[in-house]
C-alpha cells in the first residue's frame, strides 16, 4: 500500500480528491488507457476534478501525474514482495515450525503497549549473547530495557519489579534454576513473561506466558562445543519479532495521522 500522507500533506484535498487520488492509486495499470474522462466517471464526479486534483499535487496535468505518480506505486509493491520475501525466508527453517506466526504478532503488539514500562532481559552463560543484542536492538527503538547476566547480583532484577512490564529469558536448556526463578517472581508480580528455548518441554517454558521454542540439534551438548543452530536462530527469531514491530509502529503512526 502506497503511503500518502506526505504526498497529500499540507495540499487540502476535499473528500472527493481523496477518494479520486486513492482510485488511481490502486487502478494504476489502466490510468493511462481511462483517461480524464474514464476516472472521473468511474468515481462519479467530473473532469475539472481531477484537473484540480493534479493541480493541488503540483503536477502539470493527468499524464504529468500518472508518470510521476507510477515510481511510487512501483516501490510500494517492491517493499510489498520485500516484505513477503523476508517472511518466507523463515519458513524455510524450523522457526514456524515450532512458533505461531500469531504469538509473533502478539509479542509485537505487547512491545507497543508497554507505556512506558520497561522491559527486563535475562540469561546466562551462552544465552547471554542473544539477550544483549536485542535489548541493544530495543533501546535503539526507543524502548526502555535492562539487561542482566548471571553475573549481576539478584538486586538488579528484584529492585526494578515496579515499572516492570515485561521479563524476557533465554534458556537454551530450559532448566536453567536462575532464569526459571526470575520468571515465577516476575509472574507473581502480575509481569508478562516471555521464554526462548529448546524446543523439546521444558520447565521455563511451561511457566512462562508467551513461550517461543527453537529447534536444539544437540541438546546434550552442555558445554555448546558442537556446531549447532540453535543460537543463530535465537537471533532469526528476533530479527523476525523486530521485523512485526516496526509493522507495529507504521499502524500506531497511520493512528495519529
């Protein structure tokens, strides 16, 4: 879809130009061949309209509109195919496999209600890499985030249980004492929770609200000295749920227009 509130900004349009101005937009393949006389019977209005519409956009007539008009409609449809490229791109792996495009919706949609709260990363040892990069990715955002390791005293996490709005864990085992113990204080305290894990049960992701589970080829291997893609799809995963938060944003903007 073709964004136009910067073509139409500051222009005036009336209802009628509006919905003129929308009609050729979406009927782009047949402007040319329909001419002045075509659009403005197709929308029940007369031809001096639609001069005054191309005059309002600043275009010197019809055909200077179409010409100028169809580079935009082009990009729009390529972002479109974009944006379907890079959703496929995830099924091809195992990551909707074990996840519901609808809870990577939902995930996003909870980032954007989060009111000023802040959202509270965790994890240790490996599954620490991950939680960095996206509460960097989220800051960056704009959202507010506090990310802690195992190496940081309990006090981190238990003094900042008030503006709380969101726990996130990584546990690649699932089992991790730590992180399962953040996550029942967390739910205690009326705060969401959300888990990346194996996707084998496990004991985080059984108490955790939102569970997101990614495929572990060598859950055995504790110490992580094997290959494995278990990590590098963490960071898919996430790449995917900023990816539906950005959608998230355009929607909230499109609002306040």
């Amino acid at each position: 879809m073709v964004d136009l509130s910067k073509l139409t900004a500051g222009k005036n349009l009336t209802e009628v130009e509006d919905s003129v101005l929308h009609y050729i937009i979406e009927h782009m393949d047949s402007m040319l061949k329909m001419g002045v006389r075509g659009v403005a019977k197709e929308n029940y209005t007369s031809t001096s309209t639609i001069m005054r519409l191309t005059k309002k956009l600043g275009y010197s007539g019809f055909v200077d509109m179409y010409y100028k008009l169809l580079p935009l409609v082009n990009r729009a449809k390529d972002n479109e195919d974009a944006g379907m490229q890079f959703i496929n791109s995830f099924c091809s792996n195992s990551l909707l496999k074990y996840n519901s495009y609808e809870d990577i919706r939902e995930f996003a949609r909870r980032l954007g209600r989060l009111e000023g709260g802040y959202v509270f990363l965790y994890a240790t040892g490996f599954s620490a890499i991950p939680v960095e990069y996206l509460t960097k990715k989220l800051l960056v955002l704009g959202i507010k985030c506090i990310y802690s390791n195992g190496m940081d005293s309990i006090g981190v996490f238990e003094n900042n249980l008030e503006n709380m709005k969101m726990l996130i864990v990584v546990s690649r085992s699932g089992e991790t004492d730590w992180v399962a113990d953040r996550v029942k204080t967390a739910r205690e305290n009326g705060i969401f929770t959300v888990s990346f894990t194996n996707e084998a049960e496990n004991r985080v992701s059984s108490i955790t609200d939102m569970q997101f589970r990614i495929e572990d080829s060598n859950k055995l291997d504790d110490r992580n000295m094997m290959a494995n893609t278990f990590f590098p799809n963490v960071f898919m995963l996430m790449e995917f749920l900023i990816y539906e938060y950005h959608k998230v944003l355009q929607n909230m903007d499109k609002k306040e227009e």
